[in-house]
C-alpha cells in the first residue's frame, strides 16, 4: 500500500500540464547509468498484513513480562493516559517547526511553558525547547562553558557520572584539543570531592543523584568551583527536584539531563528528551531553539522563535550547536506529565519513589547515605547465577556493573520506582535472600 | 494565557497508588531536601485538557493543512505507524534488557538498516543519530576517523556549497573543521571551477545535496566525484531531499561514500511540532568500521550487540537512538514496499512539475528546466508594490494553507522553496495555485492586505525585534 492521492487519471492530466508524455522525462538529468529500472511487482503489504507483522515482531520481545527493576538512564514510570490523549491530536503531532509564528502559536506556547517548567524545576533562570537526550545535553553544556571560557581547554567531570553521557560527551570534544578530567568516586559511589583539583578549568559537571542512585554533595563541590571561576554544571533526573535541592540551591549554573522519567515510556531507549537551563547572563551562549513572548501589531500577547542569531540556520558554521530540531512532541509529553502532577503531586511522587527505594535497601543492603530511585545491591554469587535465578521468576533484577566499571564486579544496580508495590518488592527481597543463603 | 495563570489552590489532577504505609519511615536526610517550593501551576485533569485543547486550535498539521515546506518533505504521517509505536511490546522494552529479551526490537534495528542500505548504495548504517543534524555529525566524525586512521591529519578544511542547509557549516565546525564555500553556477548546480580551485590535500571532503537545495538534480555529481576522490577527500551527501530518488537512483552510485537520512522527512515520522527526528546514518566499506557503537548483527539465528569496537568512533546517543522514531519508518517502509517507494518518488516530482507549471507565470522562475521535488519561485517581482516573498506567505496563512519555506536557500533573493510532496491530490494543488493566484491579484488592487496579513490568526504579526531585544522566555518574565 501507499499514502498516495493522485492515480493514473490525475498523473495522465498533470503529465500533459507539465508537457511531457511520461514520467520518464521528468528524470531526464539523472545520468541514465545511474537510473533504477522501475519495480514491475507489487512488494508492498496492506495495511492488515503491516499491523499483523508489528504484532508478531513485538511479540518476540519477552522483556514486557518481566517485572523491571533496571533504571541507569532510563525509569519505568506511570505515564499519565492524558499525554497520549494530547499528544495524538493532529495539530501537535502533524505540525513542524513554529517558523510561522501566527499559524503556530500553539506549540510556541506550549515550547514556553516547557522552558517555564524546566525552570521552574532547576531553579534556573532560562531554558530551550529541549535537546535530543541527556547525552547530548551533558556535551551542549560543556562545549557551551568553553565559548563561555575561551581560555580553558579542559573540563572536571565526575566517573560517577552516567558512562554513556560521558561517552557521548567524549564524542561531542573530540574534534576539539579538549581535555577531559574525570574525578574518582568513594568506596560509597559519591564523589570524591578531596581529589577535585579544578584550577583552569571551563567547569565541572557532576550528576547528582549520580549513576548509582548516590546524591552528591552538589553544594560543596561548587563551593570549591565558584572558588577557582569556574563553571558548575549539574546533570540531574528532573523527578529528583520534587524532593530534593534546585540546580539554583545547590550553585549551579547550568543544569542538564533528561527528561524521560517524566511522561516518556521506555521505548527501547528513545525518543527521550534532554534539557539545558542556565542562568540569565548566559542566554546568547544557549544552544537549541528558544521562544520568547513578544506583542503583535495589535497589542496582543504572542509567542515567537526567538534569538535565533544562536543557530545554526542564521549563524552557520558561527552557531552555538548544529541543533535544528529539537525534540518537540516528547517535550510536550513532559510538559501534561509535569502539569498532571503539579506543584503537590510532584514532591510526593519524588517521594514515594525515594521511598520504595529506600524499603527495598533497607531489607537488603542497610547503610547511611542518601540515595534516589537506585541504589547499589552486593551479592556474593556469580552475578549469573543472580540474574539466572531473578529471572526464573520473571524478574529482570538490576543491571551488572562489571561492563561499566570493573572494579564493581559483584555489584546490581537496582532501580525502583512507585510503580513497585510493597508486594513485588516482598518478593524480590525474598528471592535475594534465598540467594544469600 | 498560559497554564502559570491558570492555577487554583489545591486543585489537581494526579493520582499516586496508596499503598504507602509500609515506606512512610524512610525520609532523606535534611540537608539534600529542596528549601524553595515548586513554582508550578495547581490545575484539575479537565482545565488541563481544556487548555491544551485551546492550543490546538491555535496550530495546525499536516493532517488539518496542505504544507508545502520546501526541504521539509510534509507528507501524511500514517496513523498506522503511531499504532505500531505505541504497542506495547516495544514501549516496554528498556534500552538495557537483555539480549535475549528484546529480540523483536533488534531484528527491527537490523532489518531497516539493510532496507536502507539497499535503497541507498550503501553497505552499513547507524540508526544512533537523533536527528538529521546529528546524523550530519556522525558522518563527518566518520570522515574524519577514516583520515586520522590512514595517517592523513593535514586535512582541516570541510568544502561546502553557498546553497547548503545552515546545519552543514555548523556541523564541520562543530568537528573542527574550516568551512570553505563552493559556489554555484547561474544553473543552480556547483561551479566546478570554483570547486577544482579549492580541491586540495587540506580538504578532508565536500558536503552536498543531490537534487541541491534549489530542487535540481546535478548533472555534473559523477564528475564532482571523481574530482573530490582524485584530490583524497570523500563526498558526504546531505539526505535531505531523498524522496525524489527512491529507488530512482542512489547516492552510494553516484560516489557518496557516507550520508544520512531525515527520516522525518523522506520516511513519514511526524514532525511533532520540530521533533524527534531520526537521522541514521549510511557509508560504504571505507567507512564502516568507524561506525559508532553499540550495533546489532545477526549471528547464528539470533540479534546480538557490539557494544565496543576499537576502530569506532564510540557512542553518540545515551541508548539506541530514537527507536519509537525509527520503528515508524521501518514499518513504513514495509508497507510499501520498493514498488511503493518508487512511486512516491515520481509522484512527488509530478506534483512538484505540475505545480510549477501552474505558478510560474505569476512569479520569477530561475531554472526554467524540469525540476525534481521541490522549485523556487522569486517573489522579487512584487517588491516595487513593497510586496516581499514573507508578506504572501503570512497572506497564504489566511487562505488556510501553510506558507512554504521563504529566504532559502540563501543565494536566492525573495525565494519561496516548494514542496508539494506525493501525498498532495490534483484538487489540492489546483486550490493552492488559485490562492496564489487571488493573492497576485490583491497584490495588484490592495497591496496593503498583503503587507500586514495575517489577518484571520490569533495573532496578527509579531514583533521579532522585540522579542530580541527584551527577552521574555519563561513566565516568571511575565509584566503581566
């Protein structure tokens, strides 16, 4: 099948219009040893048949029956049945890029309200229209922290910071005589604030909570980089501020992360959501798309792409990033999910996702420290012979840190979130301890 | 107004299960907790859904509007593909599951890089990229890898046409690259003079787009090859214009050796308002081993994944890329199969002929020739009136069609770039081409109507400068 008006009645018209006798023509500057001959047979399949195959495709994924208890990144929330709702309609799905600010003031709107959200969140001044994950959002920040410092050629960042971001962050420096700093973490997983030597530096960029679920002592860290003129960054869960300290409180000034954990399904990894906030003084160095509120000829309140001497369809090889589009639809999902919760009902699902946490460590790893979502579960067994045993039960348990840091070989990280009753993490506690022995 | 002003003490729409007794003791310790509350907005679940329903009549899509964005490529997003994205068995899958598990998930990855390759020329792919500009990206890391590799590190300079896509210079530079500007002929096509001047061992590869940015396919890109080739440098291709050749001609036969694709453009995912996109990525054997990681490959029956590999250049996304994105194109593409793609790509150049054909009287046409799947027009004609090509696209806006894209590319003064795409039926554009044709006419006998539209928005023109000039980009902004 095919999503194509026009037949041959139509194409017979437009073909005589135009003055040609056959399609052919129309592909007349394509060197002939080049052109494909054109497919006699029908290869394609009804829309019956395309639904069917998906179904069986999606069947051979077994993961779904599982309880999940993997997080590093990615959580597994309740998505609220509104977003799907809002999302589907086909003036947010169907539209493009606000260029036309009039016929678009709907998802200028909306791209504002996200901004004001992220503020509203970090404690920030300003935000964008969102970047492409937190990956990238985590290298954004600190390519834009050496326009910010053109004399540094060198960023602090902590190991305990997500391996993938500080894979991609690698990526994004690599073209550049960049260097890269990264600070160990304690036997507890925080950072290591004693070896933190930032002199020179264009910034810092920590996460807190960190890989490992560990919140870091984001305030001290900066203290230290405010000392030295040095940029503080901070790459942050954006559920963990419904509880715990701003991105303002604690000194940074810039926050990044990704915004899945709010009304974005698993999805096999994307799409996701990054965001960037930054304070006022910063704004001409943000990358990304921005919208601003301006009036029209008539007075009247509207919204408008705005500042668009950043990018990179104004500024080319002189822009802040080569970002062109953002990730618009999974912001807005962000946006209902941050709105359905509100002001109340965000502190207490931060809440209770710290606390369902904290339950399953307290039965199985006791300790001090503070921890959000995940926390890191010891055994001594083979980690195969955890996962084989988890996973008899329909339990993916956690993931193995050995792939990312070595030296943690007998470590879970184990991801909690308020969709664990006190049920399922009974039983989890009692197949761990059949485990131990 | 915006939902900050629409809060009411204590209202709410959330809900959170109940089962909270058994976790109330746990609390984090004082010093982490956040001090200053939450400036967010206490709105039901019904004003909620009110306001956003207000916001969509505020906007408009594909689905409500013709939008013929030139370089856009706005064809149907078919609801079937939103179907398939939202089936459980792939929203549930984490990115971290193990292998076994998400076998359906991987095949997808696989398969729609083999479909792309083959439509493409090419031998191996990256589904990684997020979008179209990050693709662009990766493929330049790859040029860049592939030099490094054979030794060759004098090549600093990324060779680009004056009528690329912004996001061409601002990725060479963001890979470290001295961007070189090619120009073009009065054909619209490259000067090869111009290009065999600046061809030299400094030059790591020409970044181009072929049907270019002006709707026409290069004659002369066998010959660009080579030329770029013999010099050591590699040919990057820009996909963003691939509709108008599938399964007509490929990229990887004309000499690209890396590219990528908008699959929001040429493979339906819808535009979302600007995203997510998905911009895999495409080379041929120089480059592939350079590819970033993780990859998935079929062994022995079943999908496994390469997380590292030395020669890569490592990871560009936090996971698998946008797979919900790329799951639609996959699906897409099955569902037509190469029969079915072949025929949008002579649909789309038809209807972009046929659409030409009925409007190029009204306005200057600068390549009279037969063009693929996208023209421009210049509007120039009209500036006497103090008519410019932005006031009839805001006066298209009143017609209930979506302007096309204007002031690109650069080197073409007053333009107006068309694309109808293959989605658009006869009556569609027949309509269109007599708005523009009452809107010629109003040009004539009220020129004023034309250069303060829109008339029938929310909003009439707004005040960009301003906008600059006193920024207000959150709510607490607000003078309200």
């Amino acid at each position: 099948m095919d999503f194509i008006s026009n037949k041959e009645p139509q194409i017979k018209e437009m073909l005589t219009a135009i003055g040609v006798s056959n399609v052919d023509e129309l592909f007349s500057s394509i060197p002939s040893q080049m052109r494909l001959p054109r497919p006699t047979d029908d290869d394609g399949i009804s829309e019956f048949e395309g639904m069917q195959f998906m179904e069986a495709l999606a069947a051979n994924n077994t993961y779904p029956a599982f309880q999940n208890y993997l997080g590093a990144g990615a959580y597994e929330h309740h998505v609220p049945a509104i977003v799907q709702a809002i999302c589907s309609k086909s003036e947010f799905l169907t539209s493009y890029t606000p260029y036309q600010a009039e016929a678009s003031q709907g998802m200028l709107q909306i791209i504002f309200e996200f901004q004001s959200a992220i503020c509203a969140l970090t404690g920030l001044d300003i935000s964008n229209a969102s970047l492409y994950d937190g990956a990238s959002a985590c290298a954004e920040a600190a390519l834009m922290a050496f326009r910010i410092k053109p004399d540094s050629r060198k960023i602090v960042v902590s190991r305990s910071m997500h391996p993938h971001y500080r894979q991609v962050l690698k990526q994004y420096l690599a073209s550049h005589s960049y260097q890269i700093e990264e600070i160990p973490f304690r036997n507890d997983g925080s950072f290591d604030i004693d070896t933190l030597d930032c002199e020179g530096a264009a910034a810092v960029l920590i996460q807190s909570p960190n890989f490992f679920g560990v919140m870091e002592d984001s305030h001290a860290i900066f203290k230290i980089a405010k000392e030295k003129g040095v940029l503080c960054i901070l790459c942050a869960n954006p559920l963990s501020y419904g509880l715990f300290a701003s991105a303002a409180e604690v000194g940074a000034d810039i926050a990044v992360g990704d915004c899945q954990p709010l009304g974005l399904p698993l999805q096999y990894g994307g799409p996701y959501c990054g965001y960037i906030a930054c304070k006022t003084n910063l704004v001409r160095q943000l990358p990304g798309r921005i919208v601003g509120e301006t009036t029209d000829t008539q007075g009247r309140k509207g919204f408008v792409l705005t500042m668009q001497a950043r990018e990179q369809h104004i500024r080319r090889e002189k822009a802040t990033s080569n970002i062109c589009t953002n990730q618009a639809l999974a912001a807005l999902a962000t946006l209902i999910t941050i709105l359905w919760y509100g002001k109340q009902g965000l502190c207490k699902l931060a809440l209770t996702n710290y606390q369902r946490a904290a339950y399953l460590r307290s039965k199985l790893q006791p300790g001090p420290d503070c921890y959000f979502n995940e926390f890191k579960l010891s055994f001594n067994t083979s980690m195969d012979t955890v996962l084989h045993h988890f996973r008899k039960h329909g339990i993916e348990p956690g993931l193995c840190l050995k792939k990312y840091y070595p030296e943690l070989s007998n470590l879970l990280l184990v991801s909690v979130t308020e969709t664990k009753s006190k049920k399922q993490l009974d039983r989890y506690i009692d197949i761990a301890k059949e485990i131990r022995g | 107004m915006t939902i900050f002003q629409k809060s009411q003490k204590a209202q709410h729409a959330y809900s959170l299960p109940s089962d909270t007794t058994a976790f109330e003791q746990f609390q984090p310790p004082k010093k982490y907790i956040r001090q200053t509350p939450i400036p967010l907005p206490e709105v039901s679940e019904i004003d909620l859904t009110r306001h956003f329903s207000q916001l969509a009549h505020q906007n408009a899509g594909i689905d409500n509007m013709f939008y013929p964005l030139g370089s856009c490529t706005m064809k149907l997003n078919p609801r079937v593909n939103e179907w398939a994205a939202n089936l459980p068995g792939f929203t549930r899958c984490h990115p971290l599951a193990p292998e076994e598990t998400v076998q359906g998930c991987l095949q997808l990855i696989d398969e729609l890089i083999q479909i792309l390759c083959r439509l493409c020329g090419m031998t191996a792919g990256t589904l990684l990229p997020n979008a179209g500009s990050q693709g662009e990206f990766v493929g330049v890391r790859l040029i860049s890898a592939y030099h490094q590799h054979r030794g060759d590190t004098n090549r600093n300079q990324m060779l680009i046409p004056d009528s690329a896509h912004g996001t061409n210079p601002a990725t060479a530079a963001m890979c470290g690259y001295s961007i070189v500007t090619i120009r073009s002929n009065s054909d619209g096509d490259l000067d090869l003079t111009d290009l065999k001047a600046h061809l030299s061992p400094q030059v790591a590869g020409l970044m181009l787009t072929n049907p270019n940015t002006l709707g026409l396919f290069s004659p002369q890109i066998l010959e660009i090859a080579r030329l770029v080739h013999e010099s050591g440098g590699l040919l990057y291709y820009d996909g963003a214009n691939l509709n108008p050749l599938l399964n007509i001609a490929r990229p990887g036969d004309m000499g690209f050796d890396v590219m990528h694709i908008n699959l929001h453009k040429t493979f339906s995912t819808p535009h979302g308002g600007g995203g997510p996109g998905s911009g895999p990525v495409l080379c041929n054997d120089k480059l592939k081993q350079f590819l970033p990681t993780p990859r998935v490959e079929l062994h022995e029956e079943r999908y496994r994944i390469i997380h590292e590999d030395p020669s890569s250049i490592g990871a560009i996304a936090a996971f698998h890329g946008n797979f919900g994105i790329y799951l639609r194109a996959y699906l897409y593409a099955k569902l037509h199969g190469n029969y079915g793609l072949r025929k949008i790509a002579e649909t789309a150049v038809v209807n972009a002929n046929y659409l030409k054909s009925k409007l190029e009287r009204l306005f200057t046409a600068p390549f009279s020739r037969h063009c693929m799947h996208e023209f421009i027009l210049q509007a120039d004609r009209y500036l006497d009136k103090g008519i410019k090509a932005m006031d009839i696209a805001k006066r298209l806006l009143d017609y209930g069609v979506y302007a096309p894209t204007v002031y690109f590319p650069l080197i073409v003064k007053e333009a107006m770039l068309i694309e109808p795409t293959e989605s658009e039926s006869k009556d569609t554009l027949d309509r269109f081409a007599a708005i523009f044709e009452h809107i010629v006419r109003e040009i004539e006998t009220d020129p004023e109507i034309v250069k303060t539209a829109p008339h029938t928005k929310s909003v009439s023109r707004l005040d960009e400068v301003q906008a600059v000039k006193h920024p207000i980009l959150t709510h607490t902004a607000h003078t309200n």
